[in-house]
C-alpha cells in the first residue's frame, strides 16, 4: 500500500485560505454556495488550527485574522490621500425639474459632450475608506471632516464583508476604495432584541448601530455586530494601469477585485430616464434587506467628471436623490413617562390618532429629555412623526408656524414635579447616560416591569402573566418581587379583578389554571432560562445561555472561578500596558525605575498567562488568532463587563436573597455542558420559522440551547437547519438561496431522537 504523501504546511494554510475565499466569493457575490455552512466551518477550524501549530504561516490577510484585538485606548487621526467629498442633494419635491436643472448645471461646466449617468441605490450607513498597498489592507479609516478620519482600522478587519487582500495578483499598488458600512434590517433587529435583553438602551436605527458599532474601542465586540460593507467609488489609486474610465466599469473592476458593489445600477441619457430610474429603484428597494434613503446619481464618464470639477465639499458631477421620507403631522396631546424596570424613565408622546405606513399611530418615543429640548417639543405642538422599516414611530420635529400661543418650553423634572410618576419618589438625573431614574427600588412601576421580564417567552415563558396581569398582581400587593407567583394560590388568580370596582373583569379559572401550570414548568427549567430571567444587568440571553453551560448552578455561577479569572486577565492586562517599560508613557523614566518596572512587567504577564491558560484548559476562552498570540491574550466567552456585573449582582443584598428564598422554593435550576448524547448539537445553528404544533417556539429553543445548539433569528452562512412550520415566510426563501437544509418540525423531533438513541 503506497504511503500517504503528507502536505506541506505552508502550501495547505494557502491552499485552504484560497479555498475560503473562493467560497466566500461564490455565496457572497454570486449567491451560488458550493458547500454547506457545516463545511465551511470545517474548512475555517482546519486553517485556525494549522496557523496555530504553525504561528508563522499566519498572514495579516488570512479569513482568521477577523476577531478583533485589544480594546485601544482611542482612535488616531489618518489623512485621506484624496479628500472623502460628500453629495449635495436633490429632494423629491423637487421633481424632474430639479433633475433638469442639475444635468443642464453639468452639461454647460462640457459643453457639447454627450451626457451618460449611472443611478446606484443611497445605502443610509457610515462612509469609510479602504487602503490597500500591493493588495493588502493596511488601514481604514471614516470621512470625518473629508481631509481627516478616525483610524478604525482593527474594527473593519473584523467585517467579514471586507477583504483583506484583494483578488486579483494584478492590482494597483496603491489603491484607495471608498464605500459604505451598514447593518442589514434583520442584523438590527437582532442586535436590537439582544441590547434590549441586556438592560440596555438599544440603537434608534440601523444606521445608528452602525455608526456606534465601529466607534467601538474593543474590536473584539464589533467582530460580533452584523455589519456590512459596499463600494461605491476609489480615492488615490496608483499603479501600472489606470483604473476604468467609467463609474459602471470601475464598479465591476471593485467586483473583480474582491469588493462587494451594488448589484442594481441604470444607465440613463436624461433628468427623464434618470426619473424613471429613480422611481425604479423606489418600488424595489424595501426588498434589499437593508435601509436605503435614496438614489445616488453620477456622471458615468470619468475623464468627464474630472472637466466638470467639484466644489469645496462635493462634486458638481453628482448628486443624492433623497426620498420623501414616510413621515406624518398630529397634535401632540400629551407627554407621560413610562418607568422601566431598572428605573428609568423615558418620555412617549401622546397623540392624536394618524396613520403612518401601514398601522395607526396614537404614541411615540421622545428618546430622552436632552432630545425632547434639542428639538423644542411642546405639548400641544404640531409635530411631524417618522417610521421608517424597524425603526419605531418617533417623533422627529414640530411644525412651529402651528404652535399655539400659550404652549410652553417642556421641562422634565417640572413635569414630573420632581418625583417619578408611579411611586412619587424622588428622580435623579443619570450623568452617563443623560436620563432620569426612579431611587425606589420597590416602586410599583419597577415591580411590574420585572415581573413582566421575569415572565416573557426568553425567560421563564410565563403565559397570560403580561401587561393588565403584571400590574394588577403588583396593584393588589400579591406580588413584590417576581419569586412571589410561586406563592400564588388559584382562589386567589381566578378572582383577581383586572377591571375597576365600578366595572370589574375577572381573571377567571381557566386563564388562572393555565398560568399556575406554566409557573409549576417553570420549577423545571433550566439554568439559562433562569439567568435570564433574573434581569442581571449585562447578561442578555446569549450571555445567559454561554454561562450555563459552563456552570451546574447558580451558587456555581454566584462563586465561579471561571468568571473571577476573566475579570483578574482583564485586570491584570491594563497593569501590563501600564507598566510595559517601552511604552510612550515610559520613555522619560530612569534606568533604574526603568529594570523594576520591567521585573513587574514579566512577573504581571507570567500571572496573564497562567490565568489564560487555566481558562483556554477549562473551554472558557479561545486562544487569539493574531499572529504571536499567547495564553494572555484568550478570547473568552464572556466578557468581562458581563463577568463583574454577574459577580456584582450575586454578592449584593438582592442576589443572596434570590438564592435564599429559590432554595425555600425548592428551585435548582441546572446548568452544564450538553451530554454525550446531545453532542451532536453543539456548534449547530438553527432557524424556526413558520408555526410550531407541537411545542412552543421558547420550548423548541430550549431544547436545541440545552444540548449545546445555537438559534438564530435570521438565515445566514452559519445556519445548519432551517425548521419550518406551516406559514413560513421569507426565512424558508432565504434557506433556499442559501442552501441550508430545510426540516419540518416531525423531522426535528426525529432528529432530537436519533439523537438521544445514539446516546
């Protein structure tokens, strides 16, 4: 039997980076994947683990170098070779009038040329630029003023959207591509879902979460956002050939080179073809699947545009179309303050009825005091409101040729009369985060909202305990704290009065049945569900779902070792950069103070490490991929703001009352990783779509979670299953252009058996 011939490392970490980046290419530029997501990956971990025996056949622009690095201090400033210009605009009610004046502007500035445009969809993200020197990515960077930008360049190596060497071994040696960095509407509105499950204020839109995403310090977290990119045009570019001579060919020579570029353009001849095209554009884009505000407009011809010239902040050869944005006029009647359920109050406009996009308007948020005063919102105003694809209604403005006389400037703390609105205790104002907070933490509003978490399907799955429910068990003292439903008796529920005395609806013992069964489940479930139940600030349901199965129960959670180590590495590598003795900082120091310096240094990073590697032993942590990376520099699996904020909250009076009074409740929720007979589910990621006739979609969750699964709202390159049920919608169409495997739900409860039978 001949011998097996062994490849050469260094031409099998090639081999297979080429073979990432061609699969790459085929699913994201010709939406035609070869191989499954469950392939793909195998091809990934064989990469990661050949560079990590092999630390130097690591590159700079290999498919594992996309992970983010240490947070950085701050961002410095790069200098645009060629200044970032932005577009002046032309506005719907312009019409084709504007459009005619602006292409007779340009046709005089090269009098008797022929006029060739291209329309390319307005994409509403973060415009950056990419520079590449003899095809790698050596920095990037935002317009900023359009001389000077941040230096984001850790953060954009982390968007998988962005090559890190281009294609083509043919490519300039300098070459500046510039475009945009956007979230896609299904990324938001699951990073959206996730902020919220953490406590947190989440993004207004997706341009929002874009833009604060790559202002991010830790790359590491911006490696987990659902960020984009698409290239619309170049900067400097310098090499053996020009670039094409038109924006349609320099679009296809960005495709060929690696960038992902618009895949609806329209040449048009004139202001009356480029209307046509515009309002094209208009009836398909809401099927893009990311937030476009409108439709850029360019003079094809290169040499053209350069006769034609720009102006001091843009070109006089382009222009952005802007949509009439789907906005509506009411009266305000009202402003009230909703408190939250960690005190929080936040100021919703009451309106008058109006329709808007489908759905009738009545409230509104108005974000936060700073806001309501930024825009001179009063009651009574007339005042324009805006819905634009997730984006709630908000109120964006006022009409003030409508203002009535006797309106007045809104003051907040006058307004509440200095106390919160349910409790009457007094407010503070939060100076980090510019709101108002209730003090009381018994606050019946705060009550409600807690129990409402406490109950909704992430969590406990508490059916029927919602909104009338939640506050009248609150209004009528049988519940302080959430804990208290286990002491709920069904003569008690089944009379609960949801009405008023004059006019009385009670809960009944039907409805009070159903929800004493759902509790009584709720003794059974597990410790992820129970984490996230809890509310402790920072930990989201992903969060809660990666420490159970690193913990076997709460008190495990309560006094983990794991989760005093991430925060002792975090500690401990703001001392190493503090005291690494060639650091700027450092420079003026003595040469003695400089050795003992660098004693404590070495025994600071020897201390790094051996915590490092206790975490990476433990499955804790990941070791980097960056090349030189040692145990110091783990990746952990949750970080250390969630860390402290677990630790935090279990050793405060609240936590240690919780694990007292869930002991006398005989609740023990457990945690850990999945069994062996559940293995087979781990690393897998799953999509539910459609419904579910057999288990509730929590309870479907749950047990692909439980056994060391993950579940995605939305189809991506990473899914492995997509479950359908009768009335699946565009996640079924999805899975289908992507090639995922599509299972009913009889199917994947076949699958959890043969899974359990293998066991």
């Amino acid at each position: 039997m001949p011998e097996e011939k062994i490849e050469d490392p260094k031409l099998q970490a090639e081999r297979l980076r080429t073979e990432i980046e061609r699969h790459n290419r085929l699913y994201y530029d010709e939406a035609a994947p070869e191989i499954s997501d469950q392939d793909f990956d195998l091809l990934f971990r064989k990469l990661r683990d050949l560079e990590e025996k092999y630390p130097e056949l690591a590159t700079v622009d290999s498919p594992t170098q996309r992970v983010g690095g240490r947070p950085s201090q701050g961002f410095s400033q790069l200098r645009h070779a060629l200044p970032m210009l932005s577009l002046d605009n032309l506005f719907a009610k312009d019409g084709l009038d504007g459009l005619r004046k602006f292409v007779a502007s340009v046709a005089r500035a090269a009098p008797g040329e022929p006029m060739e445009w291209l329309v390319e969809p307005k994409v509403d993200g973060v415009a950056i630029s990419l520079r590449y020197e003899h095809g790698l990515l050596v920095s990037g960077a935002t317009r900023g003023d359009g001389e000077t930008g941040d230096d984001i360049t850790q953060n954009l190596k982390t968007v998988r959207a962005i090559p890190l060497r281009l294609r083509s071994s043919a490519s300039p040696s300098v070459l500046e591509v510039r475009g945009e960095v956007y979230m896609t509407s299904a990324g938001f509105a699951r990073l959206r879902d996730e902020i919220r499950s953490a406590g947190h204020e989440p993004f207004a839109n997706p341009r929002s979460a874009a833009a604060g995403s790559l202002k991010l310090l830790d790359s590491r977290v911006v490696a987990r956002r659902p960020l984009e990119f698409i290239a619309f045009g170049l900067g400097e570019v310098r090499g053996k050939n020009d670039p094409p001579s038109t924006q349609k060919g320099i679009l296809d020579w960005l495709k060929s080179l690696g960038q992902h570029t618009h895949r609806w353009t329209k040449i048009c001849h004139s202001a009356d073809e480029i209307l046509a095209a515009i309002d094209e554009l208009d009836a398909i884009r809401d099927g893009f699947g990311f937030e476009t505000d409108g439709a850029v407009i360019k003079l094809n011809d290169v040499e053209l545009r350069e006769r034609v010239g720009n102006n001091a902040r843009a070109p006089k050869w382009a222009r952005a179309w802007k949509y009439a944005a789907q906005k509506a006029t009411t009266r305000l009647r009202d402003i009230t303050v909703q408190v939250g359920r960690t005190g929080v109050l936040t100021p919703v406009a009451e309106l008058e009825p109006v329709f808007l996009r489908g759905s009738t308007i009545a409230r509104a948020t108005l974000h936060n005091e700073d806001e309501i005063q930024r825009k001179d919102i009063r009651i009574g105003d007339t005042v324009v409101i805006e819905k634009a694809g997730e984006v709630i209604p908000a109120v964006v403005g006022v009409v003030p040729e409508m203002r009535p006389a006797e309106t007045r400037p809104f003051d907040f703390l006058s307004h509440l009369g200095g106390r919160c609105p349910a409790c009457g205790s007094p407010v503070r104002r939060d100076p980090q985060f510019a709101v108002w907070v209730c003090e009381n933490p018994q606050c019946p509003a705060q009550k409600t909202r807690r129990l409402e978490y406490f109950a909704k399907r992430g969590a406990l799955d508490l059916d029927a305990l919602g909104g009338i429910v939640a506050d009248k068990l609150v209004e009528r003292g049988l519940v302080e704290e959430p804990l208290d439903v286990f002491q709920l008796k069904l003569d008690t529920l089944s009379t609960l009065n949801l009405g008023t005395e004059s006019e009385p609806r009670v809960f009944g013992q039907k409805n009070a049945r159903k929800l004493l069964d759902a509790i009584e489940r709720a003794r059974q479930l597990p410790l992820a569900r129970w984490l996230h139940a809890l509310a402790i600030p920072d930990i989201g349901e992903e969060t809660a779902h990666d420490l159970a199965r690193f913990h076997e129960s709460l008190d495990n959670v309560a006094s983990s070792r794991l989760l005093q180590d991430v925060v002792a590495l975090d500690r401990l590598r703001g001392q190493i950069e503090e005291t690494n003795p060639r650091a700027r900082r450092n420079r003026g120091i003595g040469e003695l103070e400089r050795q003992e310096l660098a004693e404590r240094h070495r025994k600071l990073a020897e201390e790094a490490r051996e915590i490092g590697g206790r975490l990476i032993a433990e499955g804790f942590a990941e070791r980097a991929k960056k090349k030189g990376a040692g145990d110091a520099d783990a990746v952990v699996k949750v970080g250390p703001v969630a860390a402290r904020a677990a630790l935090k909250w279990f050793s405060s009076d609240r936590g240690r009352e919780v694990l007292r009074r869930l002991g006398i409740l005989g609740i023990h929720p457990q945690g850990g990783a999945p069994s062996k007979a559940e293995d087979a589910f781990a690393g897998k990621t799953f999509v539910l779509t459609g419904s579910l006739e057999k288990m509730t979609r929590p309870e479907a969750q749950e047990l692909i979670r439980s056994r060391g699964g993950n579940v995605s709202g939305s189809v991506s390159r990473k899914t492995n299953y997509v479950v359908a049920g009768p009335g699946a919608g565009s996640k079924l169409a999805d899975a289908k252009q992507h090639g995922v495997k599509v299972i009913s739900e009889e199917q994947f409860l076949d699958f959890l058996d043969k899974k359990r039978s293998k066991g």
